[in-house]
C-alpha cells in the first residue's frame, strides 16, 4: 500500500498541503516556509484565494452566460445611443443657426467694401467685426444708389480674412452666375488671394486603419444624409443653398463627405438694395462637428468601460450565488453516485428562499430516500435470505434423512416434510416476487381515478362467496355519509383491490366459526377516505400492533409453522404508502366486567387514502 503524504499547513491559506518526503531532511526552502508569516503578507493569502475562486467562476459555462448577456445588453443600449444621439443633432442645429448668423454679417461687410470707386471707399475691418445682422458700413445710401456693385476680391480678400480666421469655417463668394469669386482656403496670411484657379486640394490615398475608422464613421453618421462633392468653380449653382441665395434666400444643408464626415453649410446673399450682387457660402471643416461628437462619444465610451467593469463584478458575485451552490450540488451528487455505501450530505441551501434552495432540498429529499431505498432493499435481501435458508435447511435434512430411513412410516413424514418445505418456498419465493416487483409496477403505471364504493361492494362479494374456506364468516359493508358523495381515489385498482382482499381474508380467519366481519367506509374532512374493517377475533397482542406490518413476521399460534409467508400486511402497508395513505392496526375495546377488565373484543385495521 502506498503510504499517504504527510500533511502541512499553508500559513496564507490554513490549506493542507501534501509533502511527499516526510522522512528526508528539511532543506532551506522548508526552513524559511515554516518561518512565521509577516502580517502585512496575511492579506495577500486573501487576495489570492480571491482570485482563485473568480477565476474558477471564469471557467463555469453558466457565468460566461450570465456575463456575456449582461454585457451584451449594455453594448446594444451604448450602440443604440451612440447611434440615435440627440446631441450630433442638436449640434448640427445650433451649428447652421450659428453659421447663418455669421454669414449675415460677413455678407453686410462684403456688400459695405465692395464698390465702383475703389480709391473713394475705405472700410474699416475693424468695425466690421462689431457689425449686426442687417447693418452695413460704408458710404451713405445717397452716394451709392444707382451704382453698379461688382464685388472685388482683392478688397474682398482682407476682410474675409479677418472675419473667417477665429472661427475655423471656410468661406466661399460667388458672383450673380455662380461662378467661385474667392475661397478662404486660397488666401496669403495678409489676405492676398493665393491662386485664381482655386483647385481642390489633393489628398493621398488612406491607409488600411483610415479606411476602417472611415468606414465606421460614415455608419454611424451616414443615415439620410447627402454626398458632399467639391464642385469646380464654375459650378456653384450645383450647391442648392448657393442657388437658393442668388434667389435672394438664405439656406442650410448638411452633407457628409467621402471620408464620414459631417460637412454643415450656409448660404447668404450678398446684396445691396434689394438687389443680389452674389452669394456668400459658409461651411464647417471636415472634422469640427466630428470632433465635438467623438468627443460626446469618448464621454459616453467611458461611462460604458464604468458601467461594464461594474456590471461584471455584479455578474459575477450573481453567478457565485447560482453557479457554486449548483458546482457543489452537482458534486455532492456524483459523490453520492460512487459511494453507494456510505452516506453523503447534500449540502444544506434551504434557508435560500429561491430555486437553489428548492433544489437543494428537493435532492437532500431525493438522497435520504435513496439510502432509505438502498437499506431497505439490503435489509430484504437479509430477511428473503434468512427466510429462504429455514425451509432449504429443512428440506436439505429431510433429503439427506431420506435414505438412512429403515421403515416406511419414517420415509413418508420425511416426505411429507419435503412436501411442505417445498410448498412453503414456493409460496415464499411467489410472495418474494410479488413484493419486489411492486414499486416498478407502481411507478410505470399512471394513477387513475378508482372507485372505492364499487372495489369494496366487489371484494365484499367475492370474500361472501368464497368464505367457506375462511369459518364461513360473512362480510358486511357499510357507506357512511351521503349517498352521493364520491369515494374515489388516485391510484391502481388492482394493487388497492389486494390491500382490501388480504385485510378481509386476514378478518377472516381469525374469526370465530359462523363470525361476522364489519367493513366501513366513509370521507375524513372531505380529504381522505377512511376504510375501517373489524373482526371478532382474538385481536392483535399490543407489542405486536407495529411488528405485524413488518417482512415475514407471522402471529398465528394456532396454524403449524411455516404455513403463512408473512409478507401479506407487509405488501399491503407498502402499497397504502406508495398512494399516499396510511395504515395501522389497533384493538376494539370490549365491555367492562364485574372485575373492572377492557377484555378485547377484535381486531380493527384502518386504511386512510387521499381522495380526488
């Protein structure tokens, strides 16, 4: 045999922990571990039994699922706002608002600089910044009426400049046709205008990474949204809120561009008595609103990584309330699976007002009678085993008798004695068969509704005619209550028939010659049914009222030995309790006599069996 590893304690986890070289030498390791532990390291054995345990939950396919449908829950409402937000839209809106407002101004500027006599208007840029929407600044209205009002870009220019740069937002003027006048994305530092064919920008080709953070943007900014195409600067009628301004209209309209973009224009136009010189177009830069709602987004991104590390600490102290009683309920079962014969304890969960503990008593319920099954079934083994050996040690004698008999008055008991040992294992193994097959027969059939008023009148009928055999004893029944109530039980009315017929049988023949046995039946509390059959005999001894119930026990002096198997009331109280019911023998109390005895006036059995 192996000899067992010695046992140690752990001083961070007070665990046992095997040492398989019990009798070498402890070397320096083992000398500086049996040295006592620091109370600031205490802790740490704490910690790391914590982490042992959530890390054992991390491996439970029932907390991967508990986990998984939280977060997938919160990911679907994050997703959900990060893609129905109101705030990209109230931007937008407060944008094109604040975009109008500042192209009105621009355009009363512009309209003020611009004129026929470039040496006779000067226009203070300064003042233009102070202007409202509406008012203009320049020569009086007196000098300039009639006059043509072309705009010029090279006094345009320093103007735009001044006003345009503090509010990162390109600017573009057309003339009456449409055509591009100035760009702000085409102006020097001084205001000086940089080119005249005001090309689109080139831009390079986006790498892979781009390409996906494009991809992800236009999804989530796309919706019903427009393409935005820079247009050629002969085509500004192609923008529809130009058009509407050289109409003498202001208009707004929001586009998304090739790269997701949220691109937000505004168009004003440029005018002086009533009259459309050209249209000023203003537009936000291809990130500036994307920045305000990335940066909305990010806010949103790290109350999610908040809610979902809390959301996780809170799946996973649910899954240790669910997952480990169930972890220690499934092992406590396999346990009770390999140990047949010793017994197991489920463990207890029942103070858990919940499915688990439901569950751990349903299974501490199911393992007790388990092992009541099991002990039951070895105890009857132990009983058919006993009661066999008698009449197999009898015949075994008789047989083994047989040829040394010299007369034929000795070899015909011994006949008779193998005769009636033969007999008596016949009815026992019968009886032994009958017993063992009748918990699967009750548990394969399914309980149907039996007629109890017309079982008895059955049986009763059936014992009167055959009751020659038993002193000729006649029975009589009795349904106490109203007629019409029904006595009708769940069960199988073939095993209830055989309870009822060995109870009359028994009354029987313990009844006196020419005798009378009393059946009553009548409902208990409208709950149960209550079958009550007295006889005339001797009665039952009072130590034996519990032991007549039980397997192979027999109390009839006046019979031979052998004569009765003595399972008849031991079947008969397996199949009450296997319905549900109960059944118990008590004496009837005769009357008192002169010398102030009780003498016993017969047996009664008692049969209780819930009613439908």
């Amino acid at each position: 045999m192996l000899d067992r590893p010695a046992l140690d304690r752990d001083p961070d986890t007070d665990d046992d922990i095997p040492s398989f070289a019990p009798d070498s030498e402890p070397d320096a390791r083992e000398l500086a571990a049996a040295k006592p532990v620091p109370g600031w390291k205490r802790p740490l054995g704490w910690l790391r039994r914590a982490g042992q345990y959530f890390f054992s939950l991390s491996f439970s396919s029932l907390t991967r699922r508990i986990v998984s449908l939280n977060l997938a829950g919160l990911i679907a409402l994050v997703a959900s706002i990060l893609y129905l937000s109101q705030f990209r839209a109230g931007l937008i809106d407060a944008r094109a608002q604040s975009l109008l407002v500042q192209a009105e101004i621009i355009a009363s500027a512009i309209a003020a600089s611009a004129t026929v006599e470039t040496n006779a208007i000067t226009v203070d840029p300064d003042k233009l910044l102070d202007l409202k929407p509406g008012e203009t600044y320049g020569p009086s209205e007196d000098v300039l009426s009639g006059l043509d009002f072309p705009i010029n870009p090279e006094r345009v220019a320093p103007v735009l400049r001044r006003l345009i740069s503090p509010t990162k937002t390109r600017a573009r003027i057309y003339d009456r046709d449409g055509v591009l006048v100035l760009d702000s994305r085409s102006l020097y530092g001084r205001g000086d205008v940089l080119r005249f064919d005001l090309a689109p920008p080139s831009t390079d080709k986006p790498g892979l990474t781009e390409r996906a953070m494009i991809a992800v943007r236009t999804w989530l900014n796309r919706g019903d949204l427009p393409l935005y195409r820079e247009l050629g600067p002969e085509n500004g009628n192609g923008y529809s809120e130009v058009s509407d301004s050289l109409n003498g209209q202001k208009a707004s309209m929001v586009r998304i561009n090739e790269r997701g973009e949220v691109i937000v224009s505004v168009s004003v136009p440029v005018q002086r008595f009533r009259a459309v010189h050209g249209a000023l177009m203003l537009s936000t830069q291809g990130d500036d609103i994307d920045q305000m709602v990335t940066a909305e987004r990010l806010a949103i991104l790290k109350v999610f990584g908040l809610a979902a590390a809390v959301m996780i600490m809170l799946s996973l102290l649910l899954a240790s309330t669910i997952a480990g009683p169930v972890r220690r309920l499934a092992d406590s079962a396999e346990r009770v699976r390999r140990r047949i014969k010793t017994r197991v304890e489920i463990p207890d969960f029942t103070g858990r007002r919940d499915e688990i503990g439901h569950l751990s008593g349903a299974l501490r319920d199911m393992t007790e009678a388990l092992y009541n099954r099991i002990e039951g079934i070895e105890r009857f083994a132990a009983d058919v085993s006993h009661e066999l050996k008698n009449p197999l040690t009898s015949l075994r004698s008789a047989v083994e008798t047989l040829p040394l008999a010299r007369t034929d008055n000795s070899r015909s008991r011994l006949l008779q004695v193998i005769e009636h040992d033969v007999r008596r294992l016949d009815r026992l193994i019968s009886d032994i068969s009958d017993a063992s097959r009748l918990d699967a027969e009750l548990q394969r059939q399914d309980a149907t509704p039996v007629d109890m008023r017309r079982l008895l009148l059955t049986l009763v009928s059936v014992a009167n005619e055959t009751n020659h055999s038993n002193n000729n004893v006649q029975v009589q029944a009795r349904f106490e209550g109203n007629p019409i109530d029904s006595f009708s039980v769940p069960g199988h009315d073939s095993r209830l028939g055989q309870v009822i017929a060995n109870l009359l049988s028994n009354a029987q023949s313990f009844s006196k010659m020419d005798g009378a046995v009393r059946l009553v039946c009548r409902r208990v509390k409208n709950k149960t049914i209550e079958i009550v059959i007295d006889d005339d005999g001797p009665g039952v001894r009072p130590g034996a009222l519990e032991k007549i119930f039980d397997r192979f026990y027999t109390d009839r002096p006046e019979q031979g030995f052998g004569q009765n198997s003595g399972l008849g009331l031991s079947i008969s109280k397996q199949i009450v309790e296997a319905h549900g019911g109960r059944i118990w023998a008590e004496n009837r109390a005769g009357k008192t006599d002169a010398t102030g005895d009780t003498p016993i006036a017969g047996a009664r059995f008692v049969v209780r069996l819930p009613s439908i």
